[in-house]
C-alpha cells in the first residue's frame, strides 16, 4: 500500500481525476462512472459516506475500512488515502506483458541508432496500428516491404475508459487534450523501442498512422463531439498529413483506417470470391464482401474479457485467475 496526501481542487474535481492530475494512474475502464469498480481506494481521514456505487464494490468490512471508489467522491477538502500498489502498477504490468514479445531481431545490415537508418531515410518508413488497447510499430523497408524491427506497447489512455465511447465521453468533458500527450507520450516510447532517437513527431522518416477512427482523432487533437452521438459523424475520415505523420482513411465513425488497411493487405477489393475480415480488438470489425461490394460492422469486444464497464473481470496481467483445475474433489 502506497499512503499519499492529496487535494481536490474545487467540488467538479473527483479524487480519481486528483489523483491522475499528480500522476498516480489508477484504472478506471468505465470512464469514471463508478460502474467497473477498478479504482478502490482506501481514505484514512475524513472518509465520506458511502455512495451505492461503493456498496456495489466493496464488503461492509471494507466499507467500514474506508475503502471507496475514487471517482466517486468529489468535493472540496485535503485526504489522506492508501493506494494498492498493484493498482499502481497494474498497466506497467500490462506492458510487461505485452512487451515481452515486442522487439524483434534486426534483419542483417539494418541498425536502427537514430532517425535516420544507415543514411538512406528514403528507403524507410515506420508503420504505426494505433489500437484501442494495444500499439505496434515497425519499421519497414520500403523496397521489399519487409519488416526490420517491431514493438509493442499498451495504449494508456485506457485509464480514461477501456472503449471508445469512454474515451470520447472523457475528450469531450475536457481531457482531449490530455489523451493526446498520453497517446504521444506511449508513441515516442515505440520510437525509443525501435531504436530511433527521435519521438514520433520529429523522426525523420515517413509515419504512417493507422487506427480506429477516435484513436487518430485524439492523436490529431480533432474534436470528438460527434462521434459518439447520432448521427454519428466523424470530423476527418480522408488520407492527409500532419507533419511528418500521413493518416491512413477510415470509412465510418466505428469503422476505421486499421479495417482499410486489413481490407488491402488481404486483397478483399481485388477478388472476385467472398470473404471475411474480422478484427477482434476492443473495438471489434468485421467486414464481408468482394471487389463489388463490402459490408461492415463494429461492436465493443475488448472490455467483455478485460472487466471493463462490468464488476467482475480482468485483463491477462500477473495475478489474474488463468485456470482453475478441480481433481479429487479439491481444488
């Protein structure tokens, strides 16, 4: 347990939000609505009354403990709290996990030191999957279309919700732009993972940036207020550039730039034959058709497995339940 002292600024500040404003990232995949139950704190001095929210989390013991949720209490005044350190550490965890498999060996000749690579930035290009819950990038070899070098990474925006519907609630009650710097700020990791010493905005190769359509909207700083109401309308869906980053089109508001470009690498616009892509990511697409006619479709995948918006439910991290074995009675 981590014990800290802290001050909420004024009553439209929640502790969770307090809390992230000193830069203690506690997860909270329903966005701060007090549905997923993620972000339980325990406060040691003035400990308000419990909210609903709180009896629908915690045990009476626990309540009685001062064990609350943080983005449920909001108000004026200075607390001193404990936080789990798992919770701290949960998302670094989760990058452990994901970047245990991120960098990949060099191909021969290729040494990726610095923006440019082997002096023929030309000949380079990085390519960014810019997902919901996860990111990669690799650079890539324009003249073969081989990939020299990968890694991977958790999208840390996540502590503002696990879905996108979440994340644009947060960006359109002010934390646009805060969702912007985490994003840049987990791009410029991948850089330095791939060896190149400058962040995504200053590498001095292409960028090529593929997403679902709120992913590259909160990268760019573009408002999210349509997106998630009806009729649902996406504020830029075409191929441009900003700065040395190129955005690949999406084609609807939930059907994004990642889906075009799945759609190319397997060929479903040049074939005759029917097929099926299907990305299953926390933002979950699948496409049907041929190179007469596609249909799509999305829907929120990821946060069923993950935990979030539902009570019960984690990610793959260290200290989940994996499997469960009854023999002889015992488990």
């Amino acid at each position: 347990m981590t014990k800290i002292r802290l001050e909420i600024r004024g009553f439209g500040e929640s502790l969770l939000e307090a809390l992230r404003r000193e830069g203690y990232l506690l997860p909270s995949y329903c966005g701060g609505k007090g549905n997923c139950g993620k972000c339980g704190v325990r406060i040691l001095s003035s400990v308000p009354g419990p909210k609903e929210g709180d009896k629908s989390v915690f045990s009476e013991e626990e309540l009685n403990e001062g064990w609350r949720l943080a983005c449920l209490i909001r108000g004026e005044g200075i607390f001193e709290l404990e936080i789990p350190e798992y919770r701290e550490e949960e998302i670094a965890a989760e990058d452990s996990v994901m970047e245990s498999s991120g960098i990949v060996d060099t191909a021969p000749g290729k040494n990726p030191s610095s923006g440019y690579l082997d002096g023929e930035p030309p000949e380079y290009a990085l390519a960014v999957d810019l997902g919901t819950t996860t990111l990669a990038a690799g650079l890539v070899d324009t003249a073969c279309g081989k990939i020299i070098r990968k890694a991977v990474g958790i999208n840390h925006q996540r502590i503002y919700g696990a879905d996108v519907l979440s994340r644009i609630d947060a960006a359109n009650r002010g934390a646009g732009v805060k969702l912007q710097e985490i994003i840049l700020e987990d791009l410029d990791r991948l850089c330095r993972d791939l060896g190149l010493s400058q962040g995504i905005r200053e590498v001095e190769i292409p960028a090529i940036i593929s997403g679902n359509t709120t992913m590259q909207h909160l990268l760019q700083g573009l408002s999210c207020r349509t997106l998630g109401t009806y009729p649902f309308q996406a504020v830029d869906l075409s191929l441009h550039k900003t700065g040395n980053m190129t955005f690949l089109p999406g084609i609807s508001t939930f059907v994004g730039a990642d889906i075009v470009s799945g759609i190319i690498s397997c060929g479903m616009d040049r074939k005759k034959e029917i097929s099926i892509l299907v990305d299953l990511g926390t933002n979950g697409e699948m496409v049907i058709g041929n190179q007469n006619r596609m249909l799509a479709a999305s829907a929120s995948a990821g946060p069923a497995f993950e935990g979030g918006n539902i009570s019960c439910g984690t990610a793959g991290i260290p200290g989940a339940v994996e499997t469960v074995r009854i023999r002889g009675g015992k488990v």
